[in-house]
C-alpha cells in the first residue's frame, strides 16, 4: 500500500506540475500577443497577474519597461532581463533572488528589437506545494485507514479459520474418544475370551456378541468418518437420477418396521404418491434412514414416529416426528455438529455415531434444501427437509 500510494503521490505531483508550467507558458504567450496588438482590453484581463515585460533594439539596449508589482521597478526589471537576453533559448524559467519565472523572447512587429515577457510563479509554486502537502496528508490518512482496516478485516478474516481449526480439534478429540471405546471393549471381551481356553464358543457367547456390537459399532463410525472426510475434501459426488420417491421412501423405511414394532413404537408414513424425484436416490434413502433412526431411538415405549412426504408449492417436504424427549432450544442449532451430543451420559446408552445428523445435513444442502428442527422439550420433535422444485417433476 504504500509503494502503491508513493506511486499515486508522485505521479499526480508531476502531472499537475506539467499542467501548471503548461498553463503558465500558455499565460506569457497570451500576454506577449495582447502587447504586440497594443490592446487594452486584452491586457485588462491579465491585471490581476503578476507579469513584466520589457523592449529592446536590435542592439539590445532596453527601450520600455513595465511591471504589475509595483516593488518590482525597472532597476530590478532590468537586472532580470540581462540575465535572460544572455540566453539562447526563446522560453524557458528563470530564478532571481529566490524568485521563479517563466519567460517568453518574440521578435518585436513594429520595430526591429525583441520583447521579452515575464509571468511570476509563486502562485503556481504555492498551488504545488498545497497539492504537494494535500496529497502527502492524504496518502498517510489512507495508508492509517489501510493498515487498521487491513487488522480488522485480517481479525474477521482469522474467525472461520479459528473455528473451523477448533472444530478439527474437537472433531479429531471425539473421534479418537469414539473409536477408544469400542477398542476398549473388544480388547477386554477378547481378554476374557482368551483366558479362558478350554471353554466352547456358546460357554464365550456373551463376550463374542461383545465384540461383535462393538465391531459393528466401529464399522458405522469408520464409515460415516471416510464419508465426511470425503465431503470436506470434495470427493463425494452425488449421482443424480430420476427416481420414484415414494417407492425410495418405502425401501429404506421397511427394514425399520420391525425394530420400531419391537419398542412398541408406531410407525406411521404418508407419502404422496406419483412424485418422481431428480436427485442421488441413494444418498436419499440415507437421509430418510437417518431421520428415521433417529426418531426411533429416541422415542418411548408406545411412543408415535410419523413420515410425511409431499409437494407443497415450490418444493417437495419431507418431514419426520416423533413423541420423545424432545430437544431444548439451546441445542437446536447445535445438533447438526459432528459428535455434538445433548446428554453424554445418556448418549451412550443410545447406539449411534454422533455423525448421522451432520452427514443427513450435508446430503440436504448438497440438494440444494433446507433442514430445520422444531421441538417441544418432553413432548415431540420434528424435522422437516424442503428441496426445491428444480429437483422434482410430478
């Protein structure tokens, strides 16, 4: 910024300077053509310029003097003019005693001779130093409002890299929490297993099925984990086809019946029928079994989890409710993170990863919908997912 500003000061410095000497030699020319006619009214309109010109023969003795400035006599007018009628130059600037001037040579048209006319640029030099001191101030202004904008916008810029550092760590800390347990688990099952040598395989049942929950719970986990490394990394890509949603919603709901039955729980689907669905069929059916599940396992014996599928304008609802415990306010914008758990010490009683909502989040949006949540603590929950038109056809 400031190489840039340095850059802007100087170059706007000498390209004022040029105008100004440019007008100034545009000035004297003026000046010297309005004495020549010998016009009053054209010098009339320089009276408020300081310029002096003097006459000479051809010998170059002085003949006439004349000066605006009356603290500029002929003595003084004429020891300016000696200096310059030495020159060979016709124009040019020339300085006397600390004073700057521009001056003009043309041949006399009356009389053989020159005239040589002088304009004053202390204006000009006062206007440049003006300019000069103006855009200097100027420049340290901006660069000041550069420099602290540059922190501020830097701090801004530094807050979604801050939280998303802090989200790696914690999403690195749960994961290696999440993945110690079940390790934990199968190691001491096998300990037990294999401390006891002579026993048969249905004497060991309990500790095999031990390790086989836990087995399967780490298979989930892995999966979800190289599903969402592969989201943060752009990797996963959906494969979009033209499919039938409510025979997609029946297949992924039906595998759920019976376990929902076993928890004494109704399961009730209302879909609209005959709406064929643009989108990745499979990563669908995963956000429905996720929303499902979920509805499931947190719901009361004799509890109620309902499925609703339908167009409603633009857009195609899906939503899923249930008559659990319900989500608190606080938590509500919080359940879509990775690992975020509303009671641990409950959670761990519930089978699951902690992943399912942040990974139904990502397939919503990479549809380009919305999923929100709605709660009554100790009563139901909702969530309702709306994917735009552009992705539906009836």
């Amino acid at each position: 910024m400031t190489i840039l500003l340095l850059l802007f000061i100087i170059s706007t410095y000498f390209l004022m300077e040029h105008q100004i000497f440019n007008q100034s030699e545009q000035l004297v020319q003026n000046i010297a053509v309005a004495i020549e006619s010998d016009s009053a009214e054209q010098l009339e309109q320089f009276n408020r310029t300081e310029y002096f010109y003097i006459k000479t023969k051809e010998s170059g003795e002085i003949t006439q003097t004349f000066s605006t400035n009356p603290h500029f006599g002929p003595k003084e007018l004429k020891e300016l003019a000696q200096g310059v009628l030495k020159r060979k130059d016709s124009k040019g600037d020339s300085d006397w005693h600390g004073l700057s001037f521009t001056f003009l040579k043309v041949p006399q048209k009356q009389q053989p001779g020159l005239l040589v006319v002088f304009v004053g640029l202390k204006r000009e030099f006062m206007v440049l130093r003006f300019l000069l001191a103006a855009l200097f101030m100027t420049g340290i202004i901006c660069l000041g409002l550069a420099f602290y904008s540059s922190l501020y916008l830097a701090e801004k810029a530094l807050i979604p890299i801050r939280k998303s550092w802090q989200r790696q760590k914690d999403f690195v800390a749960d994961a290696s929490h999440e993945l110690r347990t079940p390790l934990a688990v199968i190691q001491t099952n096998l300990e037990l297993v294999m401390g006891n040598p002579r026993e048969t395989v249905e004497e060991q049942e309990e500790w095999l099925n031990n390790i086989q929950i836990e087995a399967s719970h780490m298979t989930r986990l892995v999966e979800d984990l190289l599903f969402l490394a592969r989201v943060d990394s752009a990797q996963q890509i959906l494969e979009k086809i033209t499919f039938s949603l409510d025979r997609a919603i029946h297949q992924v709901v039906k595998p759920l019946i019976p376990m929902a039955n076993n928890k004494g729980i109704e399961l009730k689907i209302e879909v609209e029928p005959g709406v064929d669905f643009y989108g990745d069929e499979k990563r669908i059916g995963q956000l429905i079994l996720i929303l499902v599940d979920n509805a499931i396992k947190h719901t009361p014996i004799k509890g109620e989890v309902r499925l609703v599928g339908r167009v409603i304008g633009n857009a195609v609802e899906i939503s899923v409710s249930d008559t659990g415990e319900g989500i608190e306010q606080q938590h509500s914008d919080k359940i879509f993170e990775r690992f975020y758990r509303i009671d641990k010490a409950r959670a761990k009683s519930i089978e699951g990863t902690g992943l399912g909502l942040s990974i139904a989040n990502w397939i919503v949006k990479s549809h380009k919908g919305t999923i929100k949540v709605s709660s009554i603590p100790g009563k139901e929950t909702s969530f309702v997912v709306r994917l735009p038109k552009e992705y539906c056809s009836i």
